[in-house]
C-alpha cells in the first residue's frame, strides 16, 4: 500500500493459502481489487469469481462469505480493498441530483477497464498523499458505476440497532460490555431492547461477539500484533477463548489465518 502524509482507508490483503471466511461482516461500500489469485464471494446461493483485472463491488453493509485463492505461478493472493467515505457517496447523491435510491444493489464482480481513468488518476494521488484528489477520483468512479446501473452505492445508510450497537461495540471492543449500558445508552428498557433485536434476528450478546471477532479479523489482515495481542485487544482475556469463537466464526484458528 502507497504511503501519504493523510493516510486512505486501503488494505492490503496477502495471503499464502487459499481459505474460505464464513459471514464476513462489510459494514459499508467497498471495492476490493485482486492482483494476485482471485477472489470468490457468495451472499446467497451461488459463488461468484473476481479475478484480476476486475473489482469486487460490495455497494454497502452487509454478509458475505468470501474466499482467497492464490495464483498458481506465485502461490500466493495479493489484493487490495477501499473503503469509501460517506463524504464520498455524499458527494455523488449531491453531483448526480437524482431521487434518493432506495434498492440495496447486489455485489458485483466489474471490469476495471470500465473505472480505468479515475483509477489511475486515485492512484496516483493515494502515491503522493493527495487525499483531496484522490477522494475527487473515487466520486468518479462511483458515478461511472451508478451509469453502469450499481446503484445501491449511493443508498442512504439507514442503520439498524444492531448495527449502532455493533459501531458502539467496535469503537471500545475491550470494555466489559453489560446490557443495563446499552439500554441506557439507547434510551430502551430492557424487554425493548431484546424484543428489537429479536426483530433484527440477533441478540446482544451475538452482537458484542460479532463485533469484536470481526475487529479482530481486521487486525490480522492489516497488522503484525501477536495472536495474543489481537485478543487483549479486542476484549478477550484467554487466547483460548478467543481462538475457539474465531474458529467458530470464520472456520479457522487465529493462527492459521495469519
């Protein structure tokens, strides 16, 4: 990943296996670029492959199971992933002046060479620490994608309680989370809150779990800290534990990820 004096919301992936994540939480609009292998996604039924020269379009939050292949030659998986400002979509909503979107939008696997231009002109910016040129360029991109008909990039968020618990959760994942400080935060009694989140098809204690697993997923892929590290950080004290809901979740250990 190109450095800058204002750091983007890029990741690097690498991975030196091929494995499969179960219910990869992307909690907003994404693209994700494969360099090296490929990519395969599923939301619902069937899988669809992202190879390079395309671009993963997830066009806001939501489930997926995702798998990392590695190329045959290197064997291994390079790919890069950008989040995108809300600033960004905003941006997009007020240049195009179009009725609000209402559909959610599928994923999509897109050719690059339909983006090309504005992506060369963020990557150049993102090399040199442009951030204003490069926010500038991806606007860009995401009204030739809206053109294209992925509309559901420009959706406006509307977040679910779940969801605000999650953000709640993942802004202090180690804090000791108890539910009398969420129904105070919300402002909800207790039977409210679950009976909500029971609607939701969640619970809250699915949600601290959820949130602090994916955080910890995050912090593998973008980081070098230890296993145990990782762990503290996202709110476990027994590595142990920690390693036995991560499997649970994503169908590996900690350490067979990194």
């Amino acid at each position: 990943m190109a450095s800058a004096s204002s750091p983007l919301p890029c990741v690097c992936l690498r991975a030196l296996r091929t494995h499969q994540i179960k219910k990869y939480e992307a909690e907003c609009a994404t693209f994700s670029f494969p360099l090296r292998g490929s990519f395969r996604f599923r939301e619902k039924e069937s899988w669809v492959t992202v190879k390079p020269g395309e671009m993963l379009v997830v066009p806001n939050a939501r489930s997926l199971d995702i798998e990392y292949a590695t190329e045959e030659t290197s064997g291994e998986f390079v790919a890069l992933s950008v989040i995108l400002f809300e600033e960004q979509l905003e941006a997009a909503r007020l240049l195009l002046a179009a009725p609000p979107v209402a559909e959610v939008g599928a994923i999509a696997a897109v050719s690059v060479s339909e983006v090309l231009e504005p992506l060369i002109r963020w990557n150049q910016a993102m090399r040199e620490g442009k951030r204003p040129f490069a926010v500038h360029a991806l606007v860009e991109v995401i009204l030739r994608l809206y053109t294209l008909g992925h509309r559901g990039l420009l959706r406006p968020r509307d977040p679910s309680l779940a969801m605000k618990i999650r953000q709640m959760i993942s802004d202090k994942p180690a804090r000791r989370w108890t539910a009398s400080e969420v129904e105070h935060h919300f402002g909800l009694s207790g039977p409210t809150l679950r009976r909500r989140l029971a609607a939701e098809s969640t619970s809250l204690r699915a949600i601290i779990a959820d949130a602090r697993i994916a955080l910890a997923l995050r912090l593998l892929m973008g980081s070098d800290l230890p296993v145990k590290t990782v762990a503290a950080r996202v709110g476990y004290s027994s590595v142990a534990s920690f390693s036995r809901q991560f499997s649970e979740r994503y169908g590996i250990e900690p350490s067979g990820f990194r």
